[in-house]
C-alpha cells in the first residue's frame, strides 16, 4: 500500500497547481490524479459546505472515474476524500517512485491538518509556498470569478467576507482568513522537524522557477537533474468581461452543455474574446490598503517568526 511520503500544503493562489504540474512530470515523483482530496482536514467536507461549493464540487466529482481509471464507482463527492479507504485509492497507481505526494492547499489553514498529519505520515516531508497575503487575496477573487463562484466586485466581496458568520466553507469563507500565515505555519513547525520542512516565498521562488524546482527535487532526493517543461503557465490570471452574465451561466445548468458544443479548435480564440487578462487586472490601490490593514499584524508576527523582512507586503 503506497501512501505520501511528501505535502504541498499551501498556500492557495501561490503556485501550488503550477507545482503540483510540473512535479508530475518527474519519472521518480508519484502524484495523486487528484490534486485536492483534503483528507487531513476534516472541515472540509461535503456537509461542511455551502450549497455554491457542493454543487462546484459534486461538477468536479463527475469526472472522477475517468482521472482514477481503475473501474471502481465514484461517490457524489469524491473529488473530497473523506476516508482513509478513499484517500489511498489515489495512490494505487504508483510503482515504485521514490516521492509519493498530494497537494491541498487549505491543509495550511486547517487547524487540524498539521497534527493529522503527522499522526499518520510522521516522516513525510512538508512543502509550502507563502506568497504577500493581498495579492493572494486578489488572485483568489479572480479565481471565484473565473468559475462562477461570485459576481460582486473585489471591493464588496472583502466586506461581505468581513461580516460572513463562518457557518459554513463558501466563496466568502475562508477567504480572507486564508491569507493570516503566522499561526497556520506555526502549527506546522511545531508538529514537524524543521528538516522534513521547506517554506518558499512566492515573489522569490517564482521568479527563478528552475531554481525552486531543482532546490525541491533534491529535498524530495530525486533526480534534480530533471527539467520539467514550463512553458505551461497553470491556471493564469484572468476575469470575464461580463461577470454577471459569465457568474449567470455557470450557474445554471446550460453552461457546460454549451461549452461542449464549441470546437476544441475555437476554444482557444473564445477564451480570449471572453476573458480580460494578464496586465489589465490589478488591484486597485484602495483595496490593497484595506487588505494591508487587515493583514498587518500577521504579516509582523510572520516576518518575526522567521527574522525576515517582508515590508513589501505592507506598501
């Protein structure tokens, strides 16, 4: 029975997909087909989520089969493992590598996932990518755009997050709480070695991206000669150019009978006539102060923790 000997953790929004892609290109690297299945964290579960969220799950589920290809049924939700039977079906394929790994993002938020991990996988290793928590935020919102999850504006989506009761996992929760490291990161500190722990900067690692790659194939101790292709760029910024009809059609039921009937051909073409992106996205500077506001004293307790100095993401 294979089961991870390795974890991205987090944080959403900063590069996980990107790594977890190129990391699967690796011939000594093992992982599962499923880049979320979130066993280790508990709160989320189907029952925990908000209708928006079960729906956007149960879509994603529906493919399942398919990504697994080992003949066995799928439950509603099983893009979210929930038992340990569930979670270790995802690496029954693996034969022989020498680093088996998963990446959920939210296990970093989680405030059980640190200790459950450790009380099942106490060897593995823990990787972690932490980028500036408002720009994580604002990539984020364009994320719940992008697939429907929301059609309010930046602005009012971080006030509706603020007055959110947290009763439930929704587009507004934990939304901004994602973003508050210092205690998440802690949690794992204090369950793992610091040797079985590598945390990256987002703004420094993604600028060098073969240097991060190598720099994790040698903790993963595989080959770190390997060059992964990067001329794919997971999951780019972009946005709809009419949000409320984009957030109308994904959330109905004609959207992905529509999109199946565009030739694969033009779908490249339809994207860029339906999607603003890349340069034209930027935060407005007021939003950014509020966030600043919001995240400064983590981001203090943060640079604390590590003696490092993060005053780029306080401007």
């Amino acid at each position: 029975m294979s089961t991870p000997n390795f974890l991205i953790v987090g944080a959403g929004k900063a590069g996980t997909t990107s790594l977890y892609s190129y990391l699967r290109q690796h011939p000594q690297i093992y992982m599962s087909p499923v880049k979320e299945p979130a066993y280790f964290a508990p709160e989320i579960r189907p029952e925990a989520l908000s209708e928006p969220m079960r729906r956007h799950v149960a879509l994603q589920s529906q493919s399942l089969a398919a990504v697994l290809a080992d003949g066995e049924p799928c439950k509603p939700y099983g893009w979210i493992a929930a038992e340990w039977e569930d979670y270790i079906r995802l690496f029954r394929a693996e034969k022989g590598a020498r680093a088996i790994g998963e990446a959920t993002p939210a296990y970093l938020w989680s405030a059980t996932a640190a200790a459950n991990i450790r009380a099942r996988l106490p060897e593995a290793k823990i990787i972690m990518i932490l980028r500036d928590p408002a720009e994580r935020a604002f990539s984020h919102y364009l994320h719940q755009v992008s697939v429907g999850l929301t059609a309010a504006s930046f602005r009012a989506h971080l006030e509706a997050c603020a007055r959110d009761p947290h009763r439930e996992l929704s587009p507004l929760y934990p939304f901004l709480e994602l973003g508050l490291y210092h205690d998440q990161v802690k949690r794992f500190l204090d369950a793992f070695p610091r040797e079985q722990i590598r945390i990256y900067w987002y703004e420094e690692a993604w600028s060098r991206p073969a240097e991060l790659l190598a720099a994790i194939f040698r903790f993963l101790e595989v080959d770190d000669t390997f060059v992964p292709d990067l001329s794919e760029r997971i999951h780019q910024r972009r946005a709809p150019r009419s949000t409320r009809l984009h957030h109308i059609l994904k959330q109905s039921r004609i959207w992905y009978p529509l999109k199946s009937l565009v030739p694969v051909s033009f779908r490249g073409p339809f994207r860029r006539l339906a999607f603003r992106a890349g340069a034209s996205l930027v935060m407005n500077p007021a939003d950014r102060s509020y966030l600043i506001d919001y995240y400064r004293e983590d981001i203090q307790r943060l640079a604390a923790l590590f003696n490092r100095d993060l005053s780029a993401w306080l401007r």
